[in-house]
C-alpha cells in the first residue's frame, strides 16, 4: 500500500523536521513494514512547466516540428518535437538535460541530453504524460499526444514538480505486514497509529448530520453478513471531472482518477480503509435490499461479466434482483453513466470472510473486497460517511440530499479484556510502572482501569473485529509501543536433565556423512512429485502412489513412493555434464495405506517413511565394478554407522532391476531394501543416454542404531600370517558365496586358514568355455608357533582339494 | 718428501669437497688410498729414505691415508643425505591427485550446524512426517477457519483427501509449527527442542521464490519465559551461523500461531547495516519470524497457558544458505544439479 505524507498529514500534525527515516523506522518496528520512502519530486527532477512561443515545421522530417519554448530562462529554448498536439501559447512539461524519462512510456528510464534530431538542435524534450510516469493521471486519448498543462496557471520555468503537487513522500507499506490491522488499511489509520507513537495531536472527523425527511429507506436481510448500510440519496450531481487534488493524490496512492463520482468514493476508501459505493439512483427500482443471492441468480458486473450466483453470496438488490455483489464490485445495471443526475451512496460494513469467499469464488479481489476481509469495524461508516458527504457537498454545491437511512442493525462489541500487571510484568520480563502502561495503551484508544493487580482494558471499536482478543494482545500492544529496542536480552534458565541422546537421528546423519566423505557421493534433493516419465519408467506401476489434487505441472502428480525415479531424473541432468559420479538422497516416501497417526486417534495420516536412495553412474561399461562398488557401500555401511548389519539374497526382483544383477537387503528375516542394475529397458525410457547405472534403495526407519560401538578387540597374532594366493578354475555359475562356504564355513578347510578373500575373478583367454578363474586370498596363521612354508603351503593344498571336491574347482594349470 | 705429502694432502681435501656423488667419490677415494693411490705409492718409497727419516715419514703418511679416508666418509654421508629418489627436475608444482569427492548439501550442512548449536544447549531434535492434516496444520495454529493459507492455492492438498473435516483433509505440510504441537503433545514440558524439515507452498516460483523449501524451528516453553530471552536463542543461532556476533533487532509482526509475533532482523553481513542493494539500502535482512507461542497453541497441546510460555523462531534455511554463500537463486536447491552442489564441499 502506497500512502501520502501530504495526506496523512491532513490528520496528524507531524512536526515538520521529523526525520523521516526515523519515522519509517518507528513504523516498521513498531506497527508495519515500510518498505521504502520515496520523495516524489525526484522522479520530476531537471523537468520545468514550457510554454510554447512558436511551433515550425521541421526542414527534414514531417512528423516533426520544431518548438521555441520559453522555460524561464533569458533565452527561449529550441526543441524537435513529434506531439500531434503542439499549439503556441500551450502549456507543457520540458525534460531539460539530465532529466530521466521512458521513451513513449517505456523501457528502461534513459537520461535526455543535448541533441540533433535530424539536423536540428534540440535542447530536452517535450513530454507525454506516460514518459514521465504520468500517464494514470493524464490518459492520453491518442498516439504521440503531449501532456498538456495549459490548465496549470503557473509561469514558465516553475519546477514541474511543483506545479503539479509533486512535492511529497509516498511511504510503502508491505501489506503482507498489516493483514491482521484492518484499521490501518487508510490513511486516517496509519495517521492514528503515528500519533499514538508519538503522542502527536489527531485530527477527529466530525460525524455527518443528516437532515431530511423522505420514505428513502434501505433493508438489511441477513444481519450477520451486513451489519451496517447506510445509504445516502443525493441530486444535483453530474459526471465530471474531480479537483487535480483528488486525482493527484488517488493517483499517489496507485489508482487511478475516473470521474468525480467515482473518485469521491475511491479518496474516501484511500482516507477511511472504508470502501464506499455510488449507485445511479435511477436505475434502483423501488428500495435497496441487501440479502442472500438465490440460487442461480444472475448479476452483470461492471466489468461486463455475468456471474451465476449461490446462496452464499451477499447481494445489494432492488425489487428487480441484484445491482451489485456486497463489498466486492457494483453491477452493470446502476453504474454511474455520462447521464448519472442522481446517486445513492453506500457506506456499509460487511462481514470478512464472506466477503473473501465470493470474491475467491468469482476470482475477482478488488480494492474494496480486499479491504473488507481483512474485518473492517461497523463505526468507521460514520468517518467515512462524513468524508464522502464534504465532498459531495464541496464538488456540487447545488447537491440535494433527497434521503438518507443508516441501519445499523448489528452493533461492534468493543472488546473487554481483564490483564494481571503482575502477569505482564512478568512476560515483558521489565516492570514498566503502571503509568507508562496506562499512558501507552490510551494513546492507542483503550480505555484503561487499573484496580490493584488487575487492569480492565477496553479496545477502541477499530482493533475490535478480532485484532485484540485476549491478554497475550493487550501486552504485545505495551511492548510494542514501548518499543521492542528498549528490552534487553534476558537468558533463560532451565533445568539440565541430562544429555540428549537420540540414536536414531544421529544414525541418519552418520549414514549421511558416510556416504558423502567416505564414499565420495554427493548428497541431492529433489522435490517429493515425480514426473510421469519417471513413474512410468522406474515404477511402472502407480497402485498406492498418493496424487496432489493440484500439482505443480499436470505431469507432477504423483507424489513419491520411492526414492528412485527422482535419482533416475537427476542422473538424466547431469548425464550432460559428468561421465562418473554417485549421488543419494534421504527423504521422505509416501504410500497410499495404513492411514493412523500416531498423535491423535482421530487424524488418517498415511504411511510415510524415511528412504535413503542412492544412484552410481558410469559411463565405463564394466558393470561388475560398478556393482561392486555399490555393493561395497551397503557392505561397509552398517560398521561405519554403527548400526546392525545386513545380509543380501535374491528374493524378489525390483521391477526396474537388470533381470541378473540385483540383490535384496534384509536385516534379518526382514526385507529392507533393494540394489541392483537399472535395466536397459528401464535406463532408455528415462532417456539415460550412455550411463550404466546402479542404484539401491533402503528403507531407513528399519535400520537399528547400535546402543555403542560394539567391535570387540581381538589380540595382535603372536606368530606372523601369511597371505597366500590361489588361482582356480570353477564352473562359471559357481558362486563366491559358496566358495566362501566351503573354505570358512562350519567345517573349516583348514584350521590354519584364518581368512579367505576374494581377489579376482577372469573370464576369456586361456579360459575353457564355460569356467571362470577365481584367486582367492588365504590368510595363514596359527596361534600356537611360526609356520613353515612346508606347513603353509599344506593347508592351501588342503583348501584346495576341497574346493575340487566340493564345488568341482581345478587348479589352473598354467 | 713431507711437501709431497702435504700437496697431494690439500689436491685430494679440494676433490673430495668437488666430488658430486658417491661414485666419484670413490674415484677419488682409489685415486689416493686406493692400492695404486698416489699415497699408497709414496708409501712404497719410504724405504729408500734415510732411516732416520723413515718413522716420521711413515707416521705422517699414514696420518694422510687416515685423515684422507675421513673425510671421505663424511663426504659419503654428506652425499647420502643430500641424494633423492628422484632427478633434480622432478616438478612439485604439478597438481595433487584428489580424494574421491562427495559432499552434503548445503542446506544439511547448514542444519547440522544449527543442530550442533542447539544441541550444545540442550536442545532435541525432533523429525515429522511431510503429510499432515488441517487439524495440525492449521487449526492447532489458531489459523481462523477462513484463512487464505488454507486456500488450495497456497497448499498442496491431497487428492481423495482433500474435502472433509480438518481431521480427514490432508496436505504436504505448509510449515512446521504444527508438528512443534505434536511434539508438545507427546512429551512433557519443559520443551527445548528444535525441528527441521522440509515445507511445501503451491507457488509459482522464481528466484527467491521455491515450492519446496527448508524451515528450522526452534521451540522453548517453560514457566516464566519471556519473549526477551528469545533475543539470546536468535544470537546462538545467527553467531554460529556467521562465525561472528550480529547485530540482531526484533520489530512487530503478526503470524496467526504466536502473540506477540515478530519479524527479526540481522545486520546486513555484506554492507555491515550501512545500506547496499542488498538490503534495499536499509541495513537490515529480514531473516526469520518468532514469537511467543500463542496461547491456544499451548492449549492444543494441552498446556496452560497462565502457567506456560515460550519463545520460538521459524528459520528459512534456504535464505540462510543463499546469505552465507551468496546463492541468488533458490531454485538451484532443488536441481540436482552437481555443478551447483559440488561447490560446497
């Protein structure tokens, strides 16, 4: 919200050397945000009022004519000008050298200089009124149309800023920080809260007193929804122009001026926060009745739009049906025309979230509705009321008011609220003395009783909608006023009752940071939606996948139930930029089932679970390696994070898995997750392009933190071990894991074989079809003496006879 | 006989002192006490002195073999200690082979430090679920039934769940505060404890502008706390934060679910609150909102509000991360994007 310092000051008597900075200060601590404060005259800087002595054509160009303007200096300045509009005599705006203006109102601003236009010297220029940001104020009627002043009686050479009452500050408000102020949306408001901060002298407006007697009369239907009408017939009045103050300072505060009808109801809305309407009486058959539209009831707007309305609607109406859509926007019907002769004002109230609901329901939020649900208070019709009747009375000096009826039929409550000072003490954490308390909430229109310990507060009507309900409000208000600046920090105390100690999130950030410094992978976060494509591709199927009602994009629906489509796209992006690299995520994963929450009986909450996902790509084709290495992850993972193990078997393939190279991971008999290959297929529908990719997936609510570490020591062996390496042949389907058996299993091949490993396995060359070479490296030792090599080589000899016997291998023979 | 000595004495000290490596040092070493070795001939020569002569000769020369000899183990060990494995052209100023590179996010780095802060004073973690209810996430909050929050425009609801008693209609989680009250619910007071997470607004986004963003919160309630002790909780945070003390302020705002309700502000870090175009030349950074939790929230979750009070604050993460490192548009979070996140190892 834009607002006038000049306006404001009609209100309160701001002494003229405030420093503005410090009042947009005091503001923004204390009441809203204001945003920026701008002194207007610098947008009109270098620009003077010129009067036209001669227009010439132009010797090179027919658009063109050339001017000589007098701007108050000794010598008249010659200017090129292209208006189609240029008279000798006229007044008009020269943007002199220096000035900044739009070039036919647009772009970025540019600096006018000394120039040639088309061979001819022109000194600034003569402006339209869009050039100089003008243009809401002086429409233009036509292309290449210049601002004419003529109707400013002001000599050549005066500062443009001066002539058109420029000279003023325009304060902006972040409306976002006044949402729950419905008094501040005006200037009056903002006017009172400034004279509270600085107990400055208010300017009250006297109530309008009506005098005339008529059967004029308005009906209020629903009470609830209308609490006040007041509605004023008047003659006398006509379409024209308002006085330039009024469009100058509606214009000020971002609308723009209309005719003087129109424009007196739109000043006092910018003054009051108190949207009013101008009905032409002509057109209001019979009286005014304000009530719930019928169901399917029409009403043409102004705008031309035709709104089938329901009963939840609130509707100004006539014995012929609905003129206008109560506090939102006037019909078409009984507009104000060229013709208008007779009018009827309204000064209402309606209720807030009403009023939000129709204008949501018809997408249309105007001015006046956003005004009105912010909870606008019944007593602020007199202000504006009295405000509307001035001008009225000062624009139409003929006017007649031939009726006027305010029914007030559901009276504002002013709140009343019992305050402990020992309480308030206490939550300011400062004792303020009762005076200052006093003082300070009466500068804002409470009425104050201080009874021993109790203080009885009564809000003035404007902070009564809701605003000021309880005592948590009363002492913001104290403090606020006081100033938040002038409370010092306090510590807080608290009992110590011993050390936190959360396993379960400690777990996750351990996993986190395994994977990022011991592995080398780069954590991501992708948003919880998943597009189609993905779905599709990786899922294939979206049974229990939970949708949002209204997605991002339409193929964002579905939210995600797995970690990995969203992995899949991410490697999709960075496939462009890097050939080998491993990412994983730790999110949230939602399904379509088990609805209870473990909060409170009576919400449905689904199921949601913690994943952690993770994708390796390569670009390096050997897909044994980069299984490996994922596996290696998982393997490593529970030591390093303390957590209990897990084992890995094939139970049931993930759909999106390679049909070979996928594993599930269990911790015990319990399925937590799965690794494996994106298959081929998989990989192409989500246009992975040439990265191999694995990828695993595991459910981390089921990973059990370990209570403490809990790898034991074991001695240091007192007699040295020996690596031994052996190279066999076995059939090439025979498994390692198998192997493993057979050599540590219960009935060990050899006492002497502390360990076995796996080295490498080769295919190809010098290979038989069919068999694979495996080394295996075995650790030899005994606990009891150093060993021969007589005694080593024995015990290998031993795994290796069998392994020959067991599993079939041979040894290689060359 | 005793010049000789003495001259082939001060040749061999000048070519021992020369001598660049150990083979030329054995050279040198041949070349003198070597069996054909100059000294080792003169030697021959001493029997055809007169005998008088002979001792003191015969014990200088073998004075010279001795001293020769020394001095060129100690050249030999001078040799050792100045060789290397490696030509004298190897060049130190090629690049190192890096580890293997991984990293967190930056918005978890950020977080894990804030939780190392709290923690240190005491502080839980609390997690939550990203699907909530009306009913907590808004209702709980004193969110009035007709509040633009919860229009479908600003939430996320779900579909098939999205009509119905507050209970029944569910949505992504629009903030945090309501799952503070499932916290409140389930533990007993006093509370210190704080809660990340990711929120979810139905926006169109731009730069400063996200769907999915990352709000921390911290929550204190306890008998007697008043909202000038949150100024301390706003310090810890924004010192650890930025490595130094900031100047902090606390100006009126208005949020449904505290009373009173705060804006805060830090010192601009960029222009030291002097005015830049980074706060729009007011010295200031809005940087979270806080408040005393208002009392039908504590009532929500079951507490008296006459008897408790609190102090909270809702930290944008995103906009803390941007600050710290200049990020300028938050849409990079989100994009999975290495390029972007590889920067902040």
């Amino acid at each position: 919200m834009k607002l006038s310092l000049s306006w404001i000051k009609d209100y309160v008597k701001i002494p003229e050397d405030m420093d503005l900075k410090k009042l947009a200060y005091d503001l923004t601590m204390s009441t809203v945000e204001v945003e920026d404060v701008e002194y207007l005259a610098k947008r009109f800087e270098k620009m003077v009022v010129g009067v036209i002595e001669k227009v010439e054509p132009h010797p090179n160009a027919d658009k063109l004519r050339v001017c000589t303007v007098d701007i108050g200096e000794d010598e008249c300045k010659q200017i090129v000008c292209g208006g189609i509009n240029l008279q000798e005599g006229m007044r008009v705006a020269v943007s002199c050298p220096g000035a900044m203006v739009r070039w036919h109102g647009e772009g970025e601003p540019v600096m006018i200089k000394n120039s040639k236009l088309r061979g001819v010297e022109s000194y600034g220029m003569i402006c339209a009124s869009d050039e100089i940001g003008l243009g809401d104020l002086f429409p233009a009627e036509q292309e290449a149309e210049i601002l004419d002043l003529s109707a400013f009686d002001v000599p050549a050479g005066t500062p443009l800023a001066d002539a058109l009452d420029m000279n003023d500050v325009l304060l902006e408000i972040d409306n976002k920080s006044m949402t729950n102020r419905p008094d501040l949306w005006g200037h009056y408001g903002i006017a009172r809260e400034i004279a509270a901060l600085y107990d400055l002298p208010l300017v009250e407006i006297k109530p309008y007193q009506a005098d005339v007697k008529s059967d004029f009369k308005v009906e209020i239907a629903d009470p609830e929804r209308c609490p006040r009408y007041i509605g004023v017939e008047m003659s006398g009045v006509e379409v024209k122009s308002s006085p330039y103050q009024m469009q100058n300072r509606i214009w000020k505060a971002g609308m723009r001026p209309i005719n003087a009808l129109v424009d007196i109801t739109n000043y006092v809305m910018l003054a009051t926060g108190n949207p009013t309407h101008a009905f032409d009486a002509d057109n209001i058959t019979d009286h005014i009745v304000v009530r719930r539209a019928a169901e399917g009831e029409k009403l043409v707007l102004l705008n031309e739009h035709e709104l089938t309305l329901c009963p939840d609607d609130l509707v100004i109406t006539d014995s012929e049906g609905p003129v206008a859509l109560a506090g939102v926007m006037g019909g078409a019907k009984d507009s104000i025309l060229p013709k208008t002769k007779r009018v009827i004002l309204e000064v209402a109230n309606f209720e807030s979230t009403g009023v939000r609901r129709t204008a949501l329901r018809y997408d249309n939020r105007t001015e006046a509705s956003s005004r009105y649900e912010k909870a606008v208070d019944p007593e602020r019709c007199d202000q504006a009321l009295a405000l509307s009747m001035q001008y009225f009375q000062e624009l139409y000096p003929e006017l007649t008011v031939t009726g006027f009826c305010d029914q007030y039929v559901n009276k504002l409550e002013r709140a009343q609220i019992d305050v402990s000072l020992t309480w308030l003490a206490k939550r300011l954490g400062k004792s303020l003395s009762n005076e200052v308390i006093q003082k300070k909430l009466e500068l804002l229109g409470f009425t104050v009783q201080i009874d021993g310990d109790n203080m009885h507060v009564i809000a003035p009507t404007w902070r009564s909608t809701g605003d000021i309900s309880i005592k948590d409000d009363v002492m913001e208000e104290v403090a606020r006023l006081y100033g938040y600046d002038n409370f010092e920090a306090t510590a807080f105390t608290t009992s110590f009752t011993g050390a936190i100690n959360q396993k379960d999130q400690d777990l996750i950030r351990h996993i986190k940071e395994y994977l990022a410094i011991r592995c080398g992978m780069q954590e991501v976060y992708t948003y919880p939606w998943m597009n189609d494509v993905f779905v599709n591709a990786v899922l294939q199927s979206t049974e229990g996948v939970l949708r949002l009602s209204t997605p991002p994009a339409p193929d964002l629906s579905y939210i995600r139930s797995s970690l990995l489509p969203n992995l899949c796209e991410a490697v999709v992006k960075n496939e462009r930029y890097f050939h080998d690299f491993s990412i994983f995520e730790e999110a949230e994963v939602f399904f379509d089932r088990n609805y209870t929450s473990p909060y409170d009986e009576t919400e449905s909450l689904p199921e949601q679970k913690r994943h952690i996902g993770a994708a390796f790509a390569s670009s390096v084709k050997d897909v044994t390696r980069l299984f490996r290495e994922a596996k290696g992850v998982l393997e490593s993972m529970p030591r390093y994070t303390h957590m209990e193990g897990f084992t890995f078997r094939k139970e049931e393939k993930p759909v999106w898995a390679d049909s070979i190279v996928w594993l599930n991971i269990f911790r015990g008999e319990e399925k937590i997750g799965d690794m494996g290959l994106l298959a081929k297929k998989v990989s192409m529908d989500c246009g992975i392009k040439n990265l191999s990719v694995m990828l695993f997936e595991l459910d981390a609510t089921k990973l059990v933190p370990l209570k403490s570490r809990t790898n034991k020591f074991t001695h240091l062996a007192e007699y040295p071990e020996t690596d031994y390496d052996i190279s066999m042949l076995f059939d090439s389907n025979t498994a390692w894991a198998d192997m493993y058996e057979v050599i540590m299993g219960a009935k060990k091949a050899s006492a002497l074989v502390k360990e076995a490993s796996f080295v490498d396995e080769y295919r190809g060359k010098q290979i038989p079809d069919g068999k694979k070479s495996v080394t295996i490296r075995l650790t030899i030792g005994s606990a009891e003496k150093t060993l021969t090599s007589e005694e080593i080589e024995s015990a290998a000899n031993q795994v290796m006879k069998k392994l020959g016997k067991k599993l079939g291998a041979e040894l290689r023979t060359q | 006989m005793k010049d000789k000595i003495e001259s082939i004495l001060s040749e061999a000290k000048t070519r021992i002192a020369a001598a660049a490596s150990e083979s030329e040092l054995q050279n040198v070493k041949s070349a003198y006490v070597g069996k054909q070795g100059s000294l080792s001939l003169l030697m021959k020569e001493i029997p055809k002195l007169e005998v008088a002569l002979r001792p003191e000769m015969g014990k200088l020369l073998n004075e010279a073999k001795n001293q020769v000899t020394e001095i060129i183990e100690e050249k030999r060990l001078e040799l050792k200690l100045k060789a290397s494995e490696v030509s004298p052209d190897f060049d130190c100023s090629v690049p190192g082979i890096l580890p293997e590179g991984g990293g967190l996010h930056p918005i978890t780095q950020m977080c894990y430090d804030l939780n190392d802060a709290f923690r240190s004073m005491g502080f839980e973690i609390f997690q939550e679920d990203d699907i909530t209810s009306e009913l907590y996430a808004f209702d709980k909050l004193n969110f009035p039934p007709n509040h633009p929050a919860r229009e479908s425009m600003d939430t996320y609801w779900l579909e098939g769940h999205d009509s119905g008693s507050t209970n029944e209609k569910l949505c992504l989680r629009p903030h945090l505060t309501g799952g503070s009250v499932r916290y409140m619910q389930t533990h007993k007071p006093p509370y210190r404890f704080v809660y990340p997470g990711r929120v979810y607004r139905n926006e169109t986004t731009d730069a400063h502008h996200e769907r999915a963003f990352f709000q921390y919160e911290a929550l204190i309630v306890d008998k007697d706390i008043t909202f000038t002790s949150g100024k301390v909780m706003i310090n810890s945070i924004l010192s650890k934060v930025f490595g130094t003390d900031v100047p902090v302020r606390m100006r009126s705002g208005f949020f449904p679910f505290v009373e009173p309700g705060f804006e805060i502000d830090m010192q601009c870090q960029v222009c030291g609150g002097k005015g830049c175009s980074v706060c729009k030349h007011v010295g200031w950074i809005e940087v979270m909102p806080g408040g005393s939790p208002h009392p039908n929230v504590l009532r929500a979750a079951g507490l008296d509000p006459d008897e408790y009070t609190g102090f909270y604050v809702n930290i944008g993460l995103d906009r803390l991360v941007m600050m710290r490192y200049g990020v300028d548009d938050v849409r990079l979070f989100h994009s999975a994007d290495l390029r972007f996140l590889k920067q902040f190892r």
